[in-house]
C-alpha cells in the first residue's frame, strides 16, 4: 500500500513501509527508511508531512480505481 511517484528513483536497501508516499521525482537514498503515514518529496527525499496511515490508505484505494477507469480509455475492443 504505497504511492510511488513518477520520476522517483529509489536507491538500494531503502525501506518504503506499508501506506507511505513518494512524491513524484523524489530521490530515496541507500538505507533510508520511510516511514508509515509519511509524504517524502524532494533531492535527496525528506519527510515533508506526516499523516494518519488510514488516511493514505483511503486515498491509494480511490487512485487506484482511477487508474481501473483510464485503463478502460485504451484498452481494445475485442
């Protein structure tokens, strides 16, 4: 359950916990741990906001039923 943005790059050893988002372009470094409930943007990544796990959890649902819905926009017909 985590959100990586586009562009991202995520070096090696890092840790992404459970309901934990990337921002798009941001640099994760070697051994860096992101926190559960954490928003990590920027070069090299911070935390930047903390929110409740629950919260990002809700939101990486609704995403992802979005991406269900735009897929249908491409998908051929049979």
């Amino acid at each position: 359950n985590v959100l990586i943005g586009m562009g991202a790059i995520i070096l090696d050893n890092a840790v992404i916990e459970e309901n934990c988002l990337i921002a798009a372009g941001a640099l994760i470094l070697e051994n860096m741990v992101c926190e559960s409930g954490g928003i990590y943007a920027g070069v090299p990544a911070k935390k930047v906001k903390s929110v409740p796990p629950e919260f990002l959890e809700e939101k990486f649902k609704s995403l992802a039923q979005n991406y269900i819905k735009y897929s249908g926009w491409f998908k051929e017909e049979e």
